[in-house]
C-alpha cells in the first residue's frame, strides 16, 4: 500500500529569508494512522503543514527542494482541485476559515467550488453535519456559535470535500475542553473510516488520540522523547 | 405582511435599486420626503429591522453632521442667512443643499436594509445570476462580513491601550491623533493577516479551482416577484416621469 504523505529531503525557505525554515525533512505516514507533529512556535510545523496541501510552493513560493507526495502524487505538479479532495486542512482560527451567512452555506462552499452537484452537496452536507453532530445548527449564522462549534463548522466544511487526509493545523488551539473533546471524538470516527490525519500540535494533552509522534525541531524530524 | 423569505432576492434587489437611483435622480425636497417614506413603508412591510439598523448607525450621526455643515458652508448660491463681515457663512441654498443630502443618504441606508432581510449568500446568488462575477460578488460579501471585525479589533486596542493606564478623553488633539497612528498600525497589520489566512482557508477549500461553479442555493422566481419587480419599476418611471414634467 503505497504511504499516505511521502516526505523526501525536503528543504523549503520563504523568499526573502536568509535561512531555510525546513532542512532536509523525511518523512513517512501510513494510510489509516494519525500522527502528531509537536515542536516549538517558529520551528516550521504550519509551513510544513502548508507543503501537504500545496499552499507551498504553489501559492507561497520561495525556495524549495526534495519532493512532498500525497497518495503517491506529487504535490507540486497536482492541481489544486485534485489536491482539495486528497487533503484537507483545519488551521487554529476558526474565524478566519468562517465566511458564510449559515453553517450550510459554510459546508455547501467547497463542493460548490468543485462543481460537486446540487443533490450530491445536499447529501455531503447531511453527512457531514451528522458526522460532527451538528444537525440542529444547519441554519445558523456560524459568527453566533462557540470557539469549538465554529471549529466543528470548520472541519465539517473541509470534510464536505471528502478528502482522505485530514491535517489539523495547531485547531484545538483556541477552544475550551469541552469543544476539544468533541473535535478528538470527531477524529476518532474519521480514523475508524480510514483517514489519515496528520495533527500539528504544541499541547500535550491532545495527544491521547494519536498512533505516532513525531518532533519537527531546527526544521528537522527527530524522534519525540517526551519534551520539545 | 409579505414574509421576507418567500420573496426573491433579485426582487429585493430591483426594489433597492429603483428607490435608490430615484433618490440619486432626483433633487426636490418635496419628492425627497416622499420616497423616503415610501423606503420607510416598503422596508417594514418587507419585515426589515429598519431601526435596529439605524440605531447601530448612530455612531455614524457625526459623520453625517459634519458632511452636512460642509456642504453648506461651500454653497455659495441663494440668500445669505448668516454672514461674518463680508464672508458668506452659510445660505438659504447651502441648507437646501444639505437637507437633500441628508434625505439621499436616508432613502439609500433605508432601502438597503430590505436587502438584510436575506442573507449575504443569497443577495450573492442573485448577483451571480444577473451574471455578475461570482469572484466580485463574492468578495464583496467578504468584505461586509469583516469589516464589522475590523471595527472590534480597532476597539480591542483602544481598550487594551486603556487598560494601561491612557485616559483617552484627557489627551489633547494633537496627543489623540499620536496614539491613533500607532492603533492604526497594528490593526492593519492583523487585517493583514487575517485577509491571509482566510484566502489560504479559502484555496484550501477549492476556491477559483476551475472557472464555474455549482451552486447549492437554487433561486426561482416566482408569479409575486415578477409582479413585485415590475411595479416597483413602473413606480419608479411614473415618479421620475411626474418629477420631469
């Protein structure tokens, strides 16, 4: 079974910096598993995240080497609608992910830009609500709900694209307890679907849900040891 | 009462444009006060929150004031009323002038808030099917929905900056305007990067991946928009006809 992410030498520095943020990253994740990237704030885990889905070198360029395969395609010569429905990506702000009128329109929104059809979205949007459990929000103004609600909102709309790889960027960040349990009960169901979900994470406590840890430090992947 | 929801928004959006370009159109005081209680009429039958949104516009009062006074005092035409010496401060034409503004901006922000009566999505929706660009349409849309957190981050800072001990209202002018450009920097700066990470959200999420797009809001007018739309024209025609001759 070919790996779900294939990260190979991979060295990646912003325009306009001197030196290079990721230097020489290897690494592997397996379908089905759920790793943890833990490090640092400024040690590269977002732009790293960013080369999963390609955010980089497609739309922040810069310098980058080696190669970032996703189900065996390579992110820098896939297109991006392709890349939408393989990986998908949670970032710590739920507002900044949030832009619709109602939680439906906020899901409709990326099948719509795939030109998914009407009934089809009807039907993702069903799911995805009773997914995350939801359903009685379908209507509201997002701008209305809790931190964890929105961030819920925000995956749903992100799983609406159905896509086998789920990276959570640092998104349990700036919710409360409760609303991290929902989101670690929500990644549970998606491993038992067979996702593959990559969590980019600086609090320890979420890490009770994941398969492997990894520590991205000096823009490299080391073995975690129980401290960053 | 017409339920706000059973009316297309494309209606809502023909009955604000023929209020609004008559109040544009048209510069009589008489004809001025009347279209504004026809907005005034048509908004509260359409179900809108006309004060509710006027009363979180009072902030804006000032604003108005000062556009008003301006316009009279660059107004030069018509009978003095007060005057400094040789200088004419203000005339019988400049207060005209300045009613007719203030009427103008009353007929537009009332028949704007029929169009709140949906939501952003649909107004949208019925742009993209007068085959306004769905990008354009799109962006405006953004654009209302995060300037009202611009506005909360800007008094997050003045707050934060209060907290540290600034009594605002005992800096003078001069020191206020000091403090302001240093607000101004970092609120722009987090909009800034606020506008980025909604458009790395929104790549994420295949915005602009191919040149159309589906849509899950199906728009149907229907029997009681047709009617709708076309007399608000009409009326608008009629108005601007008797207004002319």
């Amino acid at each position: 079974m070919i790996p779900a992410i294939e990260i190979d030498n991979l060295y990646f520095k912003y325009n306009g910096q001197k030196d290079y943020i990721l230097k020489g990253i290897n690494l592997s994740v397996k379908q089905g598993e759920i790793l943890a990237i833990v490090g640092l704030s400024g040690n590269g885990k977002s732009t790293l995240c960013y080369t999963l889905n390609g955010i980089i070198p497609n739309t922040f360029k810069g310098d980058f080497h080696g190669s970032v395969k996703i189900l065996g395609n390579n992110v820098k010569d896939t297109d991006r609608a392709e890349l939408a429905t393989i990986v998908g990506v949670v970032f710590q702000d739920p507002d900044t992910q949030l832009f619709s009128p109602t939680v439906e329109d906020e899901i409709a929104f990326g099948p719509e830009n795939l030109c998914v059809s009407r009934e089809e979205i009807g039907q993702r949007i069903e799911e995805v609500l009773k997914l995350i459990d939801m359903e009685r929000y379908r209507y509201e103004n997002p701008n209305n709900l809790s931190g964890g609600e929105k961030q819920l909102i925000a995956l749903g709309a992100v799983l609406s694209l159905e896509p086998d790889i789920l990276v959570f960027d640092e998104a349990m960040a700036q919710i409360d307890e409760k609303g991290k349990g929902k989101i670690k009960n929500v990644i549970k169901k998606l491993k038992e679907d067979g996702k593959t979900i990559v969590m980019i994470e600086h609090d320890f406590n979420n890490l009770d849900i994941v398969d492997r840890i990894v520590l991205l430090k000096d823009g490299k992947i080391q073995e975690f040891k129980g401290e960053l | 009462m017409i339920q706000d929801k059973s009316l297309d928004p494309r209606t809502k959006l023909i009955i604000v444009i023929s209020i609004s370009s008559l109040s544009v159109f048209i510069q009589d005081l008489r004809y001025l006060i009347i279209i504004l209680a026809i907005a005034i009429l048509v908004s509260k039958i359409l179900g809108s929150e006309i004060f509710t949104v006027l009363k979180k516009l009072r902030r804006m009062l000032g604003v108005f004031i000062a556009m008003i006074i301006v316009q009279s005092l660059f107004i030069k035409g018509g009978n003095p009323l007060i005057m400094i010496g040789k200088f004419t401060l203000l005339t019988d034409i400049g207060i005209f002038r300045a009613s007719e503004f203030l009427l103008r901006i009353s007929i537009i922000l009332v028949s704007a808030t029929i169009l709140m009566t949906s939501t952003s999505r649909e107004i949208l929706q019925g742009l993209v099917e007068w085959k306004i660009p769905y990008e354009i349409a799109f962006m405006v849309s953004v654009a209302i929905r995060f300037l009202p957190l611009l506005g909360e981050e800007l008094q997050d800072t003045l707050t934060a900056i209060q907290l540290r001990g600034i009594d605002m209202d005992k800096l003078s002018i001069k020191e206020k305007i000091k403090l302001y450009s240093h607000i101004f920097t970092p609120v722009v700066a987090g909009a800034i990067v606020k506008s980025q990470r909604l458009s790395i959200a929104m790549e994420c999420r295949g915005f602009r991946a191919y040149n159309k797009r589906t849509s899950y809001i199906k728009l149907k007018m229907n029997t009681k928009d047709y009617l709708i739309s076309t007399a608000s024209i009409i009326t608008s025609i009629f108005i601007a006809y008797i207004y002319l001759t």
